[in-house]
C-alpha cells in the first residue's frame, strides 16, 4: 500500500481516520470484471460495504450496478453515477415512502423476501399507475460456514422467502396485477471462504429456476447474491481476491439457458482491502492480569467488526521497530467488546505511535455510529501509493 515516507504525511491528519488506497480499487474492480465479463455475468456493487460517494463514483464509472438496501441507498447510488435501470432494491424490510421512491426512479427490480412485500408493492406500483420488475428472493436453506451473524440464506434467519410460503406465492401471484415477477435472487451470507458452499448454491438456483419455469414464470434474470470472502488474516499477500475461483464455481455450477442474465452483488470483495482504518496509541498500561494494553484513539464506532463479530483484523504499528511483544489493543468505548486484538504479537507500543488496522475498507465506515458522540471519522485517500494533498 503506501510507503513509510508517505505515512508520515498521515500524521497531519487528526486519527482516526480512514484511508483508502484507490489504485488498489481500481485493480479489484478490473479483476473482478475481467473474470465477470469471461461468462457474461453481470456485477452489481453492494453499496452497504461502503457508501463513501468518491468509492462510489470510481465503482459506478466502470459500469457496476448498484444493490441498495434502503432509500437512502437508491439515492446515494443515482447521485454517484449508478444508472437507475442497473439498481436492485433487496432488503427485508422496506418502508412505503422507499418503494415509492424506488417506483419513481424506475430502478431494475425489487427483490421481494416475502408474500406480504409483494402485496404492498403490488398496490404502491398499482397507485402511480407502474409495473414494477420484481424478483423473488428464495431462503435456499444453505449454511454458508461463516460467523453465525453473517449468514443469510439459512432456515433460521429472516431473510428471503421460505422453501414452504414458495407455492403460496405461486398462487398468489396471478393477483398481482402491479408486477413482473422476472428474477430469481439468492444470497446466503458473507466472508465466504469456502467455495463448496457457492457449488451448493448453484444446485439450489438451478433446481429453483427450473421449478419457477414449470410453473409458468418467464424467469429472465438470476442474481446468486455476494458473500465472497476476503483475506483478513495476510492482507498484503492477497490483495485481490480469487475471482477466477470464484466465478469459475458459478461457471461450472450453474445450468440456467444461455438467454438468462446471471447477476452478482458483491460488496466486501470489491472493497475491503483497499481501506485501512489509522489511529494513534493514546496511552499504554498493564491489566489486572499482568498483560500489556494499548489503547488507540479508533474504537468500535470506527469500526464495529471486531466488537459485534469477535472478527480479527491484521494490525500494524507504523512507527513500531524490535522484538514483538503481547499487547491487548483496546478502544476509547465504555464497552468491554470494544477490543481489536486480544493477544497480538506486535513491536512495543508507545504513545503517539501511528497504527493501521486493514482490511477496513468494507463494513468500516459505513457501520460507524456516534456512541459516546464520538465524530463520523473522514476518508482521506491516495492513489497508487501516492497520497492525495492535504
Ligand atoms: N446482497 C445482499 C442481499 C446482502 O445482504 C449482502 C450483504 C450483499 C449482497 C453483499 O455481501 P458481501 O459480498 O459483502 O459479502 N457487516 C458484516 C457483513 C454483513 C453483510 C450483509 N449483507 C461484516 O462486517 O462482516
């Protein structure tokens, strides 16, 4: 990423703070197209990893759809250069004045996760005279083999419509006069590492696209989702993730007509490693226990991962040289999760030190809260490993 001579130039910036690599971006996206565009797929970018507007418009300029989860993110993506007939609206829970203003954008379709969310679109889009392109978004019952708080396409979790309210909605449909049922959409889950899952989704997509066409559906689009995982524990050995891998498993896996579109969202794949989060040793000290505890000035409402997941993230002192040493490295928070790392071997912190936590530049920012009115922190960004001017 960026040298030690240009990370003393971060010091002029108040920690924490985010810093995100664009070249880096750049690299991603073009892998991740490059491998896409082999099968035809077509890619969407889920806007919840990361909403900065300057990540967003560099994505939408390489002609990304947008996969947006409440209103607010259909509007953050037209206003960065997503074309509306490219966005999907999921999400399980959407509120009227989101669906209506979705309808008036005339976005791509909404992925609809239950018969009641059918029902109200139905009617909204019947009342400004619309059809509204709708895709069914099916609980596929699949462990994903990831944290239990990031997974999505189980029988036990919330999302999507259950192998048992199917027929229900195949009967219901032929009263909603309001919609086009076009699509298929799965996603099971995230930080999916392993791709035996993917070869298990493909089996259910294409088992459901067949059953949806003998019922009478003109099913024209697929979208598996997102969920590809990314490498947290050696960032700087893989910076891009293996899209060929990726890809090549829907590749093999799917068994849908040439005619149908298949679409992809991913978030984290695309962003998490060009974003690390900076912050600065505020203090040091000995616990109860007799460990050493470094205490930064970032904490879980910079970046939430490690105090809701327990999730490690690769950790560095920018001014650390020596032997390394067991540190606990704790948040500002009055939270005892607020920890990042509970037994890491780093060089001896002091106060002042600059320190980087990576693989921060999916669900950091965009998860940052104002506990304890902590600031929203800024994005400062560089390109290629030259920072930009402050
Ligand atoms: N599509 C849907 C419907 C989703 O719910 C998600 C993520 C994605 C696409 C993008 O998935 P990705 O490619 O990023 O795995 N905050 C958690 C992750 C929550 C993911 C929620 N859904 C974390 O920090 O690990």
């Amino acid at each position: 990423m960026f040298s030690r001579e240009v990370k003393e130039r971060l010091r002029e910036y108040e920690t924490p703070f985010y810093l995100y690599d664009l070249g880096l971006l750049r690299a991603t996206l073009e892998g991740a197209l490059r491998e896409a565009d082999r099968y035809g797929y077509l890619l969407h970018y889920a806007l919840k990893a990361n909403n900065d507007p300057r990540i967003l418009s560099l994505i939408s300029s390489y002609g990304l759809g947008a996969d947006c989860v409440s209103g607010n993110e259909v509007r953050r993506a037209v206003e960065t250069g997503f074309r509306p007939e490219h966005i999907v609206y999921a999400g399980v829970g959407k509120k009227d004045k989101e669906i209506l203003y979705a309808l008036e954008k005339g976005i791509f379709a909404f992925n609809c996760e239950s018969k009641n969310e059918l029902a109200v679109i139905d009617d909204l889009a019947g009342r400004m005279g619309v059809v509204a392109d709708v895709a069914l978004r099916i609980n596929p019952g699949i462990d994903p083999h990831t944290h239990k708080y990031i997974t999505t396409g189980k029988a036990e979790n919330k999302f999507g419509i259950a192998f048992s309210e199917i027929e229900e909605v195949v009967d219901m449909s032929g009263d909603l006069q309001n919609l086009n049922i076009m699509g298929l959409h799965f996603h099971i889950g995230s930080q999916i590492t392993d791709m035996s899952v993917f070869g298990r989704l493909c089996s259910s997509v294409n088992a459901m696209y067949r059953w949806f066409v003998a019922e009478g559906f003109n099913i024209t689009d697929v979208n598996v989702g997102g969920g590809l995982g990314v490498d947290y524990d050696d960032p700087d050995s893989n910076r891009i993730p293996d899209f060929e891998n990726y890809f090549g498993v829907f590749a093999g896996g799917l068994d849908l007509p040439a005619s149908v579109r298949v679409h992809f969202e991913l978030g984290r794949s695309i962003v998490a490693q060009c974003g690390e989060l900076i912050s600065t040793v505020l203090f040091t000290k000995v616990s109860g226990e007799g460990r050493k505890i470094a205490l930064i000035d970032a904490s879980m409402t910079e970046l939430l991962r490690p105090a809701l997941y327990n999730s490690a993230h690769a950790i560095e002192n920018l001014d650390g040289h020596g032997a390394p040493e067991e540190y606990m490295i704790g948040g500002t928070v009055c939270e005892s999760s607020d920890i990042f790392a509970r037994n890491l071997m780093i060089p001896a912190m002091k106060r002042g030190d600059l320190i980087s936590i990576k693989t921060a530049g999916a669900y950091g920012a965009s998860m940052a809260s104002r506990y304890n009115l902590h600031d929203i922190p800024l994005s400062v960004f560089g390109d290629n490993g030259v920072l930009e001017n402050v």
